[in-house]
C-alpha cells in the first residue's frame, strides 16, 4: 500500500524535505572537500617531484662545477701541461696516472684525448685502466695490472669533436661509455705557439651514474624514487628489478603510472648530451600511497561529520518544527472545534510574529462567526415564524373560506331548513379541518401522533383526492386511483390524509397544461407498496438532495416547503418510509406502510 504524501503530517514532510537538502548539501560538500583534498594532495606530490628535481638539478650542478673546477686546475697546472707538451704518450700516462692516483675515486672517470678524440690515456670509468698509444716504464706496468682485473679499455672518444665547436670554452653533458652512463666536463689544453696558443690535448673528467648516486639523490630529495635511462634500459634506478621492468615496458610515460599495484607521479627530464641531443632520461617518481592513505582518513572524517551533522540536524529540525507546528495544531484543534459547532473556542497568542498573528485573526474570526451565528440564528427565527405564519395561513385559507362564505349566507339569506342544515355541516366541516391542521401541526412540532385505527387506504386516497378534485378538473389533470378495496391499515387517518393530499396536490401544481396522475398500492408481505406518480416535468435537480428538508421548493406559486418534510415525518412515525424516485418524463413518490 502506498504512502500518499498528503496523508503524512507535516512535521515529518518538514523532517522528510530537510533530511534529504541536509543529505544532499553535506554530500556535495564532502564531494567538493574530497575533490579539493585529492587536488591538493595532487598538486602537493607534484610540487614534492619538482622540488626533488630541483635538488638533483642542483646536486648535478654542484658535481659539474666540481668537476668543471678540478678539470681546469688540473688543465692549468704547470707540470701537467708540461707533461701534455712533450708529446711522449708514456710522458703523458704517468703524469695522468699521478692525477689519478690523487682523485682516485671509483666512480670517477679520466680521460686524455688528442684533439681527434684518441685516447691517450684513460684512467677509471670503463676498464678501469691506463691505455694508450704506446705503453712503458713502472706506470704501465701497474697498469698493466689493473688492466688484468678489468674490462676493455676504451680507444676512442667519440663526443670529444662535437665537443670542439664550444673550445676554448668547457663542455658539460651526459655520454653513455660501454654500456655505462656518466656525467662528463671536457676540457680543451692549450699550449703556446708563437703568438698564438694551440689546442694541445683535451682533459675528460666525469662521474658514473649508478645505482649508489640514485640512492644518494633519493635519500637527499625525501624518498623520491630516481630512474635513469639510456638507450631504451635502465642504467641506474632505486627500484627493484621487478618495477624497472614494469617501467620500461610502460613506454613514453604519462604524469601518473601503476608499478606493483601501486600508483605513482612521475616527472619525466631528458639528459643532454655533449652534443646537444638526449642520451636519456630520468624519471623522478613519488608514491600516491601517502596521499591515498590521508584521503582514506580524510574520507572517513568526512562520512563521521556527514552522519553527526545529519544527525544534529534532523534533530534540531525535529525540535524546531515542534515548537513551529505547535500553535499550528492549537490552530487545527480549534477548527475542529468550530467545525462541531463550537464558535466560544480560543487559541493562545504566543508572540507577534506570523504564527502569533494568525492566532489573533482566528481569535477574531472565531467571533465575527459566534457574531454572525447568532445574527443569523435570529434572523433564521423570524424567517421560520414568517414562512410557517404563511403555510398556515395558506392551510386555512380554504376552510376559514368555506366557514365565512356559509356564515355570511346564513345571515344574509332567508333558508330553508334543509339548506341551512346542509350549511352547518359544512361550516362544522371546515371548523373540523381547521382544528385538525392546527393539531397535526402541533403534533409534528411535539412529536406526538394520534391513535390509529383500521382504515380501507382507498378510502383515505378519496378523501385527500376531494378537495383537490376541483383544482384537477380546471388544470385538466386526471388522477387514477388504483387501490383495491381491500387494502386495510392501521393509520393516524387525519395526517395520513395530509400525506396524500400534498402529493396528489404537488402533481396537480406541476402540471398547469394538464396530465395524469396514478396512486397504486401494491400488498406484500407484512408490508404495502403504495406510489404516486405523474407525467409532469419532474424534480428539478436542484433541490432532488434536498427534497425533504424543511423549507426546500421550487417552482410552486404558493406553499414553503413544509408539505413533504412533514409528510415523511408521518410516515417514518408509522414505521414506514417515503422517497421520490426520478422519471423520465414525471416524478414517482413511494411509500413503504407496515401492514
């Protein structure tokens, strides 16, 4: 069965609307404060990226200016350029292998090359020893040794010619050596040549960049995790063997990539090259599981807060919709109140705002009613005398007729015994039917009947139909009376006379161009069925739900509306019922008598 919204009160249609603007306001809210959370949380683990690259930056800067700094004091150093000026390789390897022997460092690389890119001697990085054009004394010999322990040294350095158009100015980059990436500062060595000065050798120094510096960036930048990448591989990573491989097969990365089931940012920055190009990449990544877990917390605060201030709020809906709908239900009381007639009732004026103010005008409406009720009530009572004072007299107008017009014979008229006796009787009649009609009427009015007696109920047709018979015959109106002899019942014989007298009476009255009229009685059991019924225009619709109220008619010339009202109330006292039924074309009454 379903609630229809009008038939739930109206505190909880209050509790209802602002339960679901509460819902829906805190939802949108919390919507928009998780929204603003993630982005923050977003923005802030971007910002934690770019700061973490900008200490690498800085960090690599530092170690290219270290390295910048050394090689050229290294370049400008007496008995190195000395050594560089001979020209004698073994010359140049033990001067080079003394440097070394001062930085030796293991990620450090060094490097002398000719101006074509030769390498005169090559110190660290790759191979891990001293190489070149020819070999001799104790220096090659230990680096003969180191060279047993090591890889393959390296002959040629590639990027030293691109490296050339920016001499005598230094050059800073990333070259990818055998496989390994290294940050790199070429240095041009000059030599005086007349006038002029000649590019002598150049000085390569450099750093490796592996898995030791990555974690070395990752511990100075707040856990950012480091990847570089050359030549489509890992070269150096904080990352397990297992996300690197994820990483790699991810491609050209997005702002944001899943590795281990886990989401990171990621900010990409290539690595320039001597000569100007990428030779890589690094990729600095930052975990969202952080910033995922203080939005869970987040979440939750706000689903707490979300239930507390429904909650709160329903509550404080509820008891103020309470305290508003009080006087609203003092105001409905108070209607149904007047609605059972009693205009004396009151309601509290609790303040002067709205609610206070429809009170005092319902406090004043209250007695302009109870005001009006009793101005009506009186003029109701001088209305009813009138229209019964004018009932009556119309009652009477005929045999208060019949008396005047007999006395006034009688005095003015010489008669014959005969003709005066006949007189009488009928002046005896007329007084008889005026006393009747002033007894049932104060019967009806007391609720008293009179004794009834077995009565032939034709007989008591013809006699209501007698004084009609008259009227009849000029309005050209036959009546029929079908009732058999036989009917007998036990009737109050004056007023059921009046009964269908006012029927009989009322179908004449509503046929002025003539027609019929047919009483027929019907014996069933215990019971009889009697009907009056005419060819005229009918009840007017109007008045067919109020045919039997007192006071109620239509269309007639002359009457107030009593005759039916009182000639149901006969009926019912005998135990029986009267009611019209509606023809087309006429008008049917019924009555319904024990018998």
């Amino acid at each position: 069965m379903k609630l229809k919204l009008h038939s739930v009160s109206l505190l909880w249609r209050i509790l209802f609307s602002t339960s679901i603007a509460i819902t829906g306001l805190f939802a949108a809210m919390g919507w928009l404060l998780q929204d603003q959370f993630v982005r923050i949380a977003s923005a802030t683990l971007e910002d934690e990226v770019r700061a973490s690259f900008r200490a690498y930056e800085s960090l690599w800067r530092a170690r290219g200016d270290q390295l910048a700094g050394v090689s050229l004091i290294l370049s400008r150093l007496p008995s190195v350029r000395a050594a560089f000026n001979t020209g004698d390789g073994a010359t140049i390897r033990d001067s080079a292998s003394e440097v070394w022997d001062q930085l030796s460092r293991p990620e450090t690389l060094f490097l002398v090359c000719d101006p074509n890119g030769a390498v005169i001697a090559s110190l660290g990085g790759p191979g891990q020893s001293v190489s070149g054009k020819s070999s001799g004394g104790a220096s090659d010999q230990a680096s003969d040794r180191a060279s047993d322990q090591a890889g393959p040294t390296l002959q040629e350095a590639t990027f030293v010619r691109p490296a050339a158009r920016q001499f005598p100015r230094q050059s800073q980059g990333f070259v990818l050596l055998a496989g390994e990436l290294y940050q790199i500062v070429v240095t041009p060595i000059y030599v005086a040549a007349g006038r002029e000065e000649a590019l002598l050798n150049v000085l390569v120094a450099g750093t490796a960049v592996d898995a030791a510096l990555a974690r070395e960036l990752k511990s100075a930048t707040g856990e950012s995790e480091f990847v570089f990448l050359a030549d489509g591989r890992v070269t150096a990573s904080t990352l397990d063997s297992a996300l690197q491989r994820e990483l790699t097969a991810a491609g050209t990365a997005p702002e944001s990539v899943n590795l281990g089931g886990a989401e990171y940012y990621q900010f990409v920055s290539p690595l320039t090259g001597i000569e100007g190009g990428s030779v890589g990449e690094l990729r600095i990544l930052r975990s969202f599981a952080a910033a995922q877990k203080r939005i869970a917390e987040v979440r939750v605060r706000l689903a707490a807060l979300w239930f507390a201030a429904v909650l709160g709020g329903l509550g404080l809906t509820y008891l103020l919709a309470r305290r508003l709908l009080r006087p609203v239900e003092a105001l409905g009381s108070a209607a149904a109140e007047i609605a059972k007639g009693n205009y004396d009732v009151r309601v509290p004026v609790g303040g002067h705002d709205e609610i206070g103010r429809l009170a005092e005008t319902f406090n004043s409406m209250c007695g302009s009613i109870n005001a009006a009720r009793d101005d009506l009530i009186r003029q109701e009572r001088i209305a009813t005398i009138g229209r019964l004072s004018t009932s009556i007299i119309h009652d009477l107008r005929n045999p208060l007729a019949a008396i005047y017009g007999g006395a006034e014979i009688l005095v003015d008229t010489e008669l014959t015994p005969a003709q005066v006796h006949r007189l009488a009787a009928n002046i005896y009649k007329a007084s008889r039917q005026v006393q009747n009609l002033l007894q049932e009427l104060a019967d009806v009015t007391r609720g008293r009947g009179h004794s009834r007696e077995v009565c032939r109920l034709r007989e008591v047709v013809q006699a209501a139909y007698e004084p009609l018979a008259s009227s009849a015959e000029l309005q050209k109106v036959r009546v029929n009376i079908e009732v058999a002899e036989d009917v007998e019942l036990p009737l109050d014989r004056s007023p059921m006379e009046r009964v269908f007298q006012n029927l009989i009476g009322n179908a004449i009255e509503a046929m002025p161009e003539g027609g019929s009229v047919v009483v027929h009685a019907d014996r069933g059991a215990g019971e009889v069925m009697v009907s009056v019924e005419d060819n005229g225009p009918g009840i007017p619709p109007d008045i067919v739900d109020q045919l039997f109220q007192p006071f109620v008619t239509a269309g007639k010339k002359n009457g107030m509306g009593l005759g039916l009202a009182l000639s149901r109330k006969t009926v019912l006292s005998h135990g029986g019922d009267l009611w019209a039924e509606r023809m087309a074309p006429g008008a049917r009454f019924r009555l319904r008598l024990p018998g």
